[in-house]
C-alpha cells in the first residue's frame, strides 16, 4: 500500500515526523510488517535521532563536519547546493522500519526525522510503503 | 514474521550477529526474501563490514574521526553521550538483506555487525522482518 | 522476485545504475512496491545522488575527508584496502526504493549509483528483489 504525505520545511534542518508514520502504520490493513520511509529528494533524507533540544542543534551542527560549506565544490559552477547534495547522499534517503501490533517498534528515545540539506524552504514529499511480514 | 533476539555488549564498539541473521534465515516459511533487520536504540547502529581483526580496530578508530569525542556537543549537557547518538543516526538503525534458497546472500568478505555506541555495556535488541520476495 | 546483474567497474569511483533499476522495475509482475537493491561486496556500496558531473567529482572527492588515505589503517597490514572497507560500511550495501504504476519513484534530480570503493577495477553484482506492497 503505498502512501505519501507532504511536509513544508524552513530549509536546512531537520524535522520530527515520527507522529505522522505512526498514524499510517496505525491505519495498516495488518498488524505486522514494515514501513519504507522515502524521499524523492536529492537535497534530503531521513534519520532516527532523539528528539530532544541540543542534540538536534548538535546534529545540525555537525552536518558541517562531514560536508564543509567551504569545500570548494565542482557542482557549485552551475548551482550553490553541491553540499545539501553530498549530505543526502551520505545520510540517504531511506528507513526501514518494522512495526508490531500496528505500533512502530522503535526505542523509547528514537525518532524518525526528515532532513532538509537544501538552502531554503523546501515542499517535500515523503512516499511510504508498508509491507506485510 | 517478526522475529527478534538479544546482544549484551561490552559498551562502545562492534560486534559480529551474521551468524544470528543466518540461523533466523535458515528457519524462514519461505525460500526467497528481504530480511529487514533493525536496532530500535537511539545508540546503536547495524553495519555491514568484513570480520577482520584489523580491519574491526580501524572502523571503531574512525568514528572518532567522524564524530570526535571534544566536540563540545548542546546533548552533553543534560546527558554524556551526544556522541552516540550522533554517530548512531549518521550509520543508521536498519540494513535490508536479500536471502534466496534460505541463504542470506553476503559478499564472502561481507558480515553483519551490531555498532554499540553507547559509553557503557548495554542489553541490544535487534528486530527481524522475513519478507517474502 | 529475485534478480541480479553485473556491472564492470573502472575502479574507485561511481556508476549511474538508474536504468537499469527501472528496467527490473517495469518489468515486474505487480505495480506497486519496494526494490530493495543491494550489493553483496565489502568494499562497495549504493548511493541515490543527482548524475551531474561536477557534483560525480565531487562526491568521489570528499570520500577522502570521511576515511583519509593516509589514516595508518591495521587493516592495511594484511591487505591494502581498509579505506575501501570502511567507505563501504559508512555508506551502507542496500537501499530500498518505493515504485508505484511499475515505476521508481525518484526525484527529479535524484539518480542511484553504486560506489566502487575499491583500488581496481572490479565486477561488481547487484542483487535486487521486488516485494509488493
């Protein structure tokens, strides 16, 4: 069964969107399965992360690290994101997550975020599919 | 079918659940599929890595590099394992494995590892989903 | 459904393998799904990312900031690619990739390419299993 939903970004962020799968997974044809999670995104991605204040900032901030805005990089000759794009490429786009009792089986501290690595406020559409097991 | 199991680790580092995976894909209803497996914990990770002594010692080396343990991060101050949490969502909680004729289809040099990346010794679980291909 | 194909590398580098995803893709014998591709190597690895050039070079580019050449890696004792190993582990073997109307759903900018991590040429398998949803 595939689903989607859509979600209105500030730009480059991350985003909890852990409640919105677990109403879809609540409303699952059958109990036990799992969810794909996907963005059809190049400048996105999905993450599980815990929800809590600093250790957002913390990630957010660490996204420099991994991808220095400084890098100097080929594709910004024909455009200015070439970092929103290696960032997705190294968080990737997808999470399988299973669930039980049409209930996401996740850790008490765990939540599903949708990254945006792109420079402004983006529309972006998540796709799930839930599959029986 | 939902299946799960039980890891106590030693604290930070990984550990080797192929052989795990493969008695679970060995017992499965059907011959041919996808199995999902999953770490619900917001510090832990599954990677897929050869089972090398060396090799083994280099990737737990170079974490510190991906995510260094003087980082000053916002989390460490309600809590003292930002770093954890950070490397667990940059190497992610869920790898999809094909098996065919119920045999988990891996590289010769290619295990499953459980990446513990709390500060402390930990009771894991790891969630398994048989799909049927 | 379980399929696979080879792809010969040039080496270290990476390799637009879109279409021939979404040829597997249109032939399947139900509309809608998961393709959980995935590549049973250790030092390789699969990526979505947007096939521009500039942005090719420089995703080979930064893999020398996330795992250093010159790291001094036990591995490299016994062979000489613990680089290529851990590349691999960090950027994961499988992704999952929802279709719909026996089509991919992919952003417009959004292409899937395997990572050769390694230091020679290579053939390379994917393995890919359609799962209905």
């Amino acid at each position: 069964m595939v689903e989607q939903f859509y979600f209105e970004t500030d730009g480059f962020g991350i985003y909890d969107i852990t409640e919105k799968l677990r109403e879809v997974v609540a409303d699952s044809p059958f109990g036990e399965g799992t969810l794909v999670a996907f963005v059809p995104h190049a400048t996105a991605a999905l993450i599980a992360l815990e929800n809590e204040g600093g250790l957002v900032d913390d990630f957010v901030g660490i996204l420099e690290k991994w991808v220095p805005a400084d890098g100097h990089y080929a594709h910004d000759r024909i455009d200015d994101n070439a970092r929103s794009h290696l960032l997705a490429a190294l968080l990737g786009p997808s999470l399988s997550l299973p669930f039980s009792s049409r209930s996401l089986i996740l850790g008490t501290w765990q939540q599903v975020f949708l990254a945006d690595l792109d420079n402004r406020p983006r529309r972006r559409r998540i796709v799930l599919q839930l599959h029986k097991a």
